[in-house]
C-alpha cells in the first residue's frame, strides 16, 4: 500500500488467515518492521489484540475517519467529542 493503510482497512497483504504475505521478506514496510509484540498492543488472546489494534487505528486516523467511524456508531459522540 504505497501510500499507507487507511484506518479500518484491511492490508492488501494479509491472507485468508489474516496472515502477513510479506513477513521476513525485504518488500515488507518498514512501520510494520518497527513494530514489536508488547501486552498494550497484543493483549492476552486475538479477541483482545484485534480490539486494541482497532483503538489504535481509530486513535491515529485522520479526524474524516473518526467523524465518520463514530457518526456510523454514534452521531452525538461525533458531533460532541469529535472522535469515536
């Protein structure tokens, strides 16, 4: 994805089973690289790890994709917080 993932979309390099396609290989990016397991990021299962995942993308998302996120949720949250 040449200019970066779009919060709340998938990676065009995962696989049927949510895998990374590019894991070890040079082509992989260089944000997902830097990344490393931690408790605040994987939490203790998938369930939990997958929820934290989608904190952090709503939480570093361009203020459109939060509006949008949290109107699809909430519309008073949206209009009175401005984030989900």
């Amino acid at each position: 994805m040449p200019n970066g993932k779009p919060a709340g979309v998938s990676c065009v390099n995962l696989d049927e089973r949510l895998r990374c396609r590019l894991f070890g290989l040079p082509e992989r990016p260089a944000f997902c690289v830097s990344l490393r397991p931690s408790a605040d990021m994987c939490g203790s299962d998938r369930t939990e790890a997958l929820a934290l995942l989608k904190r952090m993308e709503i939480e570093t998302a361009p203020m459109a994709v939060v509006l949008t996120s949290a109107s699809e949720s909430s519309p008073r949250s949206a209009v009175r917080t401005g984030k989900g």
